[in-house]
C-alpha cells in the first residue's frame, strides 16, 4: 500500500513538474513571441498605409491593434 501512494505521489510530482515546464515555456517564449509578431505585422501594415488609398488598411490596423491588446491581456491573465 505504502508502495503503491509512494508512486502515485511521484505521478503527481512528475506530473506537475511538466505542467511547470509547459507553463513556463509558454510564459517565456509564446506570448512574447506573438506579441512581437502583432507589432512586426501592425508596423507592416501601417507603413502600406501611404501607399494605398484603401480605407481598409485602417481597419486592418485595428483588428491588428485589438489582437494584440487581447494578447497582452491574456498574458498577464496566464502568467499570473
């Protein structure tokens, strides 16, 4: 019996020690990650604005901006 909480309590351990690995993988490379790609896209976008008389680059602008304000706060949401 003792054997047998012995290995489930290692389970547990290994099991909680990946979910600190996924979630600091997560932390530390995804939404950095997609918060620098939003930037990269929205300053691309941005800069075809001169160049195309389309009203759409502004709203392509915005939907980018929103992405990433939603980014931003699922971030701090996941790394709290």
């Amino acid at each position: 019996m003792n054997q047998t909480i012995s290995l489930v309590h290692q389970a547990q351990q290994a099991q909680q020690s990946m979910i600190d690995a996924i979630n600091h993988t997560l932390q530390i490379t995804l939404f950095p990650s997609l918060t620098k790609m939003i930037e990269i896209v929205y300053s691309l976008i941005d800069n075809l604005k001169p160049n195309s008389k389309s009203l759409n680059i502004d709203q392509i602008c915005n939907i980018t901006n929103k992405q990433l304000l939603y980014i931003n706060e699922a971030s701090k949401e996941f790394c709290q």
